[in-house]
C-alpha cells in the first residue's frame, strides 16, 4: 500500500510554510531532517491508496548527488521507509559531479544530478552497469530563482541581456541604466552588487551558463559546472549556502532553487525571457514545463534543455532546473534492482509530497509520468 500525499496549493505560496524543511547538504541539520520528514509524515497521515509493482525488498539504497534535490529525498525516504518494511534510503547530497563520478565507480546505486551525463562519462557508466545503458530519470523538478537582498525593495524585474551582464560583473551598480530601463518608476539604490556563485561543482552552475548561452548566446560563452567568479563576486558551498550568504551581504545576488531563496527571506526577480516580466510562480512554471521536449527517446530521458531555455511565450518561466536519477538499465544484482524500483515507485507515486516544499509535482498520469512508470517497470530489461 503506498500511501499519497495531497497536492499542495501552489509551489511558492506553500514554500513559505515548509521552507524551513529546504537546507542543502553542506549545511543540513538535524532540524532540517527532521522538518521534512514531519512534513512527509503529516501528509501521509491525510489519506491513502493502494498501488501495485513493489517487490518489498528490504534493505539500504545508497545513492549520491545533486544538493538541490536533497529536500525531496529526505521525504522520498520516509514515505519509502513507511511502505517498504526494512528498506531505507541514504542519500549524501555531495553535488551532481561527485555523484555521477560514484555512481560510475559503483560506490552508490544511483546518482541524483541536475545535469546529464558528460560524453566522456557515457561508456564508463555503460561498463558500471555490466553493459547496459545508464538512464537519465527526470523525478525533480524545480524553478532557479535569480534571488537578491536590497531591503525595502518591493521588486525587480530585470531582462535576461541584463541578468548575463550582471553575472559577468559587467553591471555592479544597483541604479545602473540598465536596470532602471525594466523598473520604471522603481527608485533603485545606490548599492554595489556582489554576485555570489556556486563554489562546488554543481549542476546548478551549469543548467544556469547553459540558460544563458541559449538565451543570449552573444553575451555568454562560457559553460560547465565550475561558475566563472566575476571581480566583484564571492562564492560559497551548496544551494543553502549562496542563498545564505546573500542574505549577510546587502546588494547580493546570485541563482539558486527557489525554495532555498524563499527560506532566506530574498527577493526573487521577476525576469523578462521575451515577452515582458513574468513572475517565478506556479502557473507560469507550470507554462513552461508544458512544452518541455526531450533531447533522447524510450525511457532514458534527457530534457532538451536548449529548446527549454529558449521559450519566449507569454507567461512562461522556462529557468527550470530538472534534477535526473541515473540508474541502470539493467546489471544490477536482484537485490539491488529491486531496492531501485520500489524506491522509484513509491517517489513517482508520491510527488505531491515534494510540491510542499516547493518543488514542481509530477503527475503520473501525465505524458511526463507515464514515461517514467513505463522507465521503472522496464529497469532489469536493459531496453
């Protein structure tokens, strides 16, 4: 019996009051556990519906990666560990390039990560998985907020042309003209901009240079997961980290998931991909992920997320972060292949869980969630 969790209301409005529970793992504390499973286990408690598919395997399923994906693994694994009797999840949020590098060295059994496998990293996962292919499941999905601390600040819109400028440290001045030009009427203080950046190798990092190369491609020409320090910029550990410490520094900005900004108390820009500002919010999210497309076919699912970043349609907030599980297609030992499945069909069958603390839900029976019921039963058959 898996037991599902209620469809929250709305992503940012319900980030408020769970985001206490959004901490990345360099920063994680037992109080953060321990919200998000309390979050996960008062909603359980509100209704319940029978599934079918689980092996009820018991035992530990390690895996390793993206710290932005931490807050929904922590109440994956509670709700996992409350219908599969003796299973449990160890999650160690260490970045999405470290957990793709111990997923292929087989130190762990699957690897959370907000970007795809590199080229170079293809065939090595193939021979960690005795020949099989490694697949790219997309279970988290959450908006990047470009998030800044000017206190008294109602707003801030800003142009993607801008954002790039201000990234590269080209802009450092918050009443620059450039800014003005999208907030008119807005009286924009005199304050320098530090921009904070990822320290770690994070998918963050490079789902963010690879918006921008697609948005702006001749302002940006650099990518991967190492962000490019601008001179008037500073860096810290992990998703909790940059948000925290511009929240310390007056004028500071940086891109991080939405939730993280929301606990931090930031301002979350209103940016303008083509057609005009558009607020970071459930429906306009929700307006991008409609159109999602994937770059790859059958059940490894690759988003292509150069025709993501690209949207320009009215009221669609295409800076979405879509945080994938690597796992084998087959060669796995039974045990292990069953751990696997039953934890992935219990996540799947309880993303509105994660809606409450502001991730984007899952619904199964989308096109979307088919293809990921459709990957988990075929895992084993290495096609």
């Amino acid at each position: 019996m898996i037991r599902n969790f209620k469809r929250s209301a709305a992503v940012l409005g319900v980030v408020a009051a769970g985001s206490v529970a959004l901490v990345a793992c360099s920063d994680s504390s037992d109080s953060a556990d321990t919200s998000a499973e309390s979050s996960a286990a008062e909603s359980g408690s509100d209704s319940a519906a029978a599934s079918e598919g689980l092996s009820g395997q018991s035992g530990e399923l390690v895996g390793e990666g993206a710290s932005s994906q931490q807050n929904a693994m922590e109440v994956f694994g509670t709700v996992y560990a409350e219908n599969v009797d003796g299973a449990s999840l160890a999650y160690n949020p260490t970045g999405s390039g470290s957990g793709r590098t111990n997923f292929i060295a087989g130190q762990v059994d699957f690897a959370g990560s907000d970007s795809p496998l590199a080229e170079d990293q293809i065939e090595p996962a193939k021979e960690r998985c005795e020949g099989n292919d490694a697949w790219h499941l997309p279970f988290v999905v959450g908006p990047v907020a470009v998030a800044y601390n000017l206190e008294g600040l109602e707003g801030v819109a800003l142009d993607i042309p801008t954002v790039a400028a201000i990234f590269k440290g080209e802009i450092t001045n918050w009443n620059d003209p450039a800014i003005a030009a999208t907030n008119e009427g807005v009286e924009l203080p005199d304050q320098d901009i530090t921009v904070i950046a990822r320290s770690d190798e994070s998918g963050t990092s490079g789902n963010f240079q690879k918006f921008l190369q697609a948005a702006v491609p001749d302002q940006w020409d650099t990518e991967g997961e190492q962000f490019p320090i601008p001179a008037n910029g500073e860096s810290a550990n992990g998703s909790n980290g940059v948000a925290t410490q511009v929240a310390n520094i007056p004028g500071a900005i940086t891109y991080v998931e939405a939730g993280f900004a929301t606990q931090n108390n930031l301002g979350v820009a209103a940016l303008d991909f083509g057609s005009g500002a558009t607020e970071l919010n459930n429906e306009t999210v929700g307006s991008a992920l409609d159109a999602l497309e994937f770059s790859t076919e059958g059940h490894n699912m690759v988003v292509d997320s150069e025709a993501l970043f690209q949207q320009t349609q009215e009221g669609a907030y295409p800076l979405i972060l879509t945080t994938y599980e690597i796992v084998c297609s087959a060669g796995y030992d039974e045990e292990t292949q069953n751990l696997v499945k039953d934890f992935l069909t219990v996540s799947l069958d309880n993303q509105d869980a994660i809606g409450e603390i502001g991730f984007i839900p899952i619904a199964k029976d989308s096109t979307h969630g088919q293809r990921l019921a459709d990957a988990i039963a075929a895992i084993g058959e290495g096609a």
